[in-house]
C-alpha cells in the first residue's frame, strides 16, 4: 500500500511526523499531491489545546492548495484536469498537513450537499467549496484564497453600512484581510484597528488601517460610543483585569445598537459584557459554521470571490506572505507553532514542493 507523510497532533502540543497510508481518490471526486499550506491561527489553537478535535490523532492544516493527481470515476466536471491546481474551504475539513489529501468539491453554480451531524454542535457537509485556481495566481498567493474565504463568508453575512465607522480587533492575517475587504468595498466612514503587536499595527496602517491603536491607546483616546460596526478577529484573551478585557473594551465604544461580529473561534469561555449588550441593545452576530443555516454550496460562491479579491489586489497577497517553511523540516515547523502568538509574521506558509 501507497504511504505518504503526515505532521499529527497526538494531543496539545504534540506532534509528530507519521508514516501513514496514501489515500484514494474518492469516486465522486479528486486525490490532490499538496503544494502550500499556511499556517491558520485555527491550527494554532488546536495546537495550543483552545480548540478540541472529535478524536486524536489529527492531521491540521486547512489553508491549502493541492495538485489534481487523480480523479474519481463518478467525478464528471470536465474543466477540472489533472495538473489543475484547487484550493478548497470546509468546515471541519482538515488534513492539510499531509503530502496527500482527498477533496469532494462543490464548485460555485452547483449544488449538492452530504450534511452530517459534527458533534461540536453543528452539521457540517463532507464536501468541500472548491475553486480551480488560475494561473494568474502563484502558489504562495492561491494559499491565500481559503482565509480571505472565511473572513468574506463573515462580512457578507454581516456587513457593516455605508458610512460606518468601523474597528478591527486584531491584525493577524484575518484581521487585515476583513479590514482591507471593508475598506475597499463597504465604503465606510472610517477603518481603524486595534492589536497589542505593535510591528502587527504597522501591517494594519499598511493594508488598510487609518488608525492602528495598541489596546492602551484605544482605552485612551477614543470615547465611548464611536463605533457602528466592530469585527472580532482576536483569539482566546487572558487579562488580569477585566476593566481592560478588550471585548468588553470594544463594547463600550460600539455605539447603542451598534453590529458586535465574532469572527475567531475558541472552545474555551469568553467574556462578554451581557449588561453592555442589554443596555445598547448591542447586535452579536457571526456566520454560521452550521450547514444547515449557511450551506457549502453558498461557501462555493464565496469562495470563487474571494480568489477575485486576491486577483485583483483587494486583499494583497503578496503583502499578507511573511514566512516559507519546507515541509521537510520538521523541527523548525514545530517552533513555528510554538512561537506562532509572540510573532510579528501575518502568514507562513508550508511548502511541500521540495520536501
């Protein structure tokens, strides 16, 4: 039987580099020969031990681009060859971290569905929104397609009005990638952010950001209800005091009735002010995981939008790359995961072309 290599997590922070068996191609779609994988603040927390799989051992690595190497006999579309180059954005849909994967896709204009019941409390489908990527896009950048899918997946489903004023929490790579979305398309009245990495607020003034606030400056200098529209992109936070817990923060500055969108995604409590939220009457809203209230073929159109982002440059991905690390070192991949929240990097890809 066919092997190839995989990087597992065994348990929080745990991981190591399997000899496991190739996979087939299923029938109705495509065995794909990995090219690039970036790194996903996901990844990072499953790692950490804030997000929890169904059962260990894992394979993570979600952000991906893969080869056409082999397709099913069931699979019919006839624009999709071998060579082509695809990148897909699934829910629970991980293995990236692999020399190999499998992929049933639904491309934008079909639909299809295979729901089933995740047990993380919501269904998800066994295919997987898909887009041939053009040759016009890089590798490095067509790595990108799957993140600005997620983040466009949020803002359409709850976007901010004409003339907002609007705060981006966190400048990691979802962050610029939603404020650069919003600032180019949404016409707001203003975009601002706020992120405790001060070299990270320099990446935010660069994509988009007219004001990149460290969270003491925001306590500082901007009063209470400014805002109309806030998008949460921060991952678990941990402070001593809660007067400064920066969601609550956010929610002082948002003004009455002002849109509270949760974007990052942490397994782990939260706090929110649930009196700020009565007394404004604050709007908490997120895209649903849930297929059965946001169906894959949906994420199918968004997905094909989101490569457009990046063809045309509204989301820059030349600019949003900071790191190339081979698959073949596996001790440098693993530091990387370690130091992954203390760096001023936006994304680090995986490369599996040399390994």
């Amino acid at each position: 039987m066919p092997t190839m290599k995989a990087l597992q997590l065994l348990a929080p922070r745990q991981t190591v580099i399997a000899e496991v068996p190739r996979p087939e191609a299923p029938a109705d779609g495509l065995l794909l020969r990995t090219r690039c994988v970036s790194i996903c603040s996901t990844d990072i927390s499953f790692f950490e031990g804030h997000l929890f799989p169904s059962q260990y051992p894992v394979v993570l690595g979600h952000e991906y681009l893969g080869e056409v190497v082999e397709k099913g006999p069931e699979f019919t579309r006839s624009d999709i060859e071998i060579g082509d180059r695809v990148v897909y954005w699934g829910q629970t849909d991980f293995d990236g971290f692999a020399e190999y994967r499998t992929l049933r896709p639904i491309f934008s204009g079909e639909v299809e569905e295979d729901v089933f019941w995740a047990d993380r409390n919501f269904s998800d489908d066994l295919r997987a929104a898909a887009v041939k990527v053009p040759d016009a896009l890089d590798d490095l950048q067509a790595s990108f397609i799957e993140p600005t899918t997620g983040a466009l997946r949020s803002i359409l489903a709850n976007p901010p009005k004409i003339g907002d004023k609007v705060l981006i929490m966190g400048t990691g790579p979802i962050g610029v990638i939603a404020g650069s979305v919003i600032k180019r398309l949404f016409a707001p009245n203003r975009v601002v952010s706020v992120d405790a990495n001060p070299v990270r607020n320099g990446h935010a003034e660069e994509h988009f950001s007219e004001r990149a606030y460290l969270p003491e400056e925001l306590i500082a200098e901007v009063a209470e209800n400014t805002f109309d529209y806030v998008f949460d992109a921060l991952p678990t936070v941990k402070v001593d005091d809660e007067e400064k817990d920066p969601r609550r923060v956010a929610m002082r500055r948002l003004k009455p009735k002002g849109r509270y969108v949760l974007y990052g995604a942490s397994q782990e409590m939260q706090k929110f002010d649930t009196w700020l939220m009565l007394a404004k009457g604050i709007n908490i809203t997120a895209s649903p995981f849930d297929v059965t209230a946001f169906p894959m073929h949906h994420s199918a159109n968004v997905i094909q939008v989101a490569m457009q982002m990046l063809l045309s440059g509204i989301v820059d991905g030349k600019r949003l790359l900071s790191t190339v690390h081979s698959f073949g070192d596996y001790e440098g991949l693993v530091e990387i995961f370690k130091n992954y929240r203390s760096t001023a990097d936006l994304k680090t890809i995986v490369d599996f072309r040399a390994a």
